[in-house]
C-alpha cells in the first residue's frame, strides 16, 4: 500500500516536471515571437 501511494506521488512528480519543462519552453517560443514581432514592426515604420 506505501510503495503504490509513493509510486503514484513519483508519477505525479516527474509528470508535473515534465509539465513544467513544457510550459517553460512555451513561454519562452511566446516570448521570442513577441520580440521578433517588435523588431519587424520598427523595421516597417522606419521604411515608410
């Protein structure tokens, strides 16, 4: 019954850690298209 109950909370754990990773690398794909958003958005308005 203790090594299912810790099996289960190690499960929880790395799934959570895996979740984390994901989220993380989302954040940052998010955060590199704003910037990149920006900087062509100077580049038009300069153009014109």
């Amino acid at each position: 019954m203790i090594s299912l109950s810790k099996k289960i909370f190690q499960m929880l754990v790395t799934e959570g850690r895996n979740r984390g990773i994901y989220f993380t690398i989302l954040m940052n794909i998010s955060h590199l298209i704003g910037i990149l958003r920006g900087f062509f958005i100077k580049l038009f308005i300069s153009e014109i």
